[in-house]
C-alpha cells in the first residue's frame, strides 16, 4: 500500500490528510504529530511508502477548504474507516448529524440500538481518525455541555462557531 499525505491550511491550523489511491484513510488535527500519523498508518494500513504530496489537486483538499470558507455543509469525497464495526456504527451515525446541528452521546447510543452504551459512543468518537468529515464536534454531553474533542474544548467550538451552532 502506497499512501500520500499532504497538508490543508485552515482556520483551526494546518490539517495531514492521508489517501490511498484518493481514499482518504486518515485526517490529522493540527497537533497531531507526522510520526502519530505514521504509527498509526503503519499499525493500520502496514503501507510501502508514505510520501509528502506536494501541490495535491484533491478532492478532499478542495472540499475541506471550501468547510472552512462557509461553502460546504456535506462532503462527498471517498473516505476509508479503519475501525471495529461498533466504532463505524458509531462514526456513521455521527455523520448523519446535520451541519450546525448536534445530538448528545446519548441519543448517539440510542440511534445505533445500544441505548446504554454512551461511553462507548465517546471511546467511538475519540478514536476517530475522520474529524470534520465525521463530525464528532457535534457530538455533546447530555446536559448540554461540550464534552471533549480530540483536537481540545477550543477547536470544538471554533467547529461549532463556524457552523453558527454557539
């Protein structure tokens, strides 16, 4: 497996995205790390080669910069999830929440037919190796508040902020 990678220059900081064959297998928050993307693509994917991509003309590319810029409610790009089924039951339900829309881990776990597995949900969620394309930012606690976010409390609500959610 040959896989490239590149960064996104966004409001919220530089984002690595990873394709396989213009599948994208992976999207790195701004303090992710090369070598965590790399281990974690090793671990996963056990590629050949792992090469900078220079000037990319992607799709993803082109669809996370229009995100940023107010111009894209829903990506259409291929995405790749490398995860246990219940984490992709999880991660597909989370896709379905709208833009400048949330739902509470709660109602996560009852969507997927496990309505007590709210923690699970939040396992899901922090593990997801998909952030913006799969909105975990939407995801909230039950009483309103915002949970957590890989990327920190401040970068969910620069997502939400720039969704008109808060």
């Amino acid at each position: 497996m040959d896989l490239r990678y590149y960064n996104v220059s966004t409001p919220i900081g530089n984002l690595t995205i990873v394709e396989y064959k213009s599948i994208v297998v992976y999207i790195g928050l701004p303090d992710s790390s090369k070598e965590k993307i790399k281990n974690w693509c090793k671990k996963k994917l056990n590629y050949n080669t792992f090469k900078k991509y220079k000037n990319p003309q992607s799709l993803a590319k082109t669809q996370l910069e229009e995100y940023f810029f107010a111009q894209r409610k829903v990506f259409t790009f291929k995405y790749q999830l490398f995860t246990t089924d219940f984490r992709k039951k999880v991660l597909t339900a989370v896709t379905k929440i709208p833009f400048g829309q949330t739902k509470s881990y709660g109602e996560i776990a009852k969507n997927i037919g496990h309505p007590k597995a709210m923690r699970a949900v939040g396992t899901a969620n922090a593990t997801n190796t998909l952030p913006i394309v799969i909105p975990c930012h939407r995801v909230i606690a039950q009483n309103g508040g915002l949970g957590g976010y890989g990327g920190g409390l401040d970068m969910k609500i620069k997502l939400l902020e720039l969704e008109e959610w808060i």
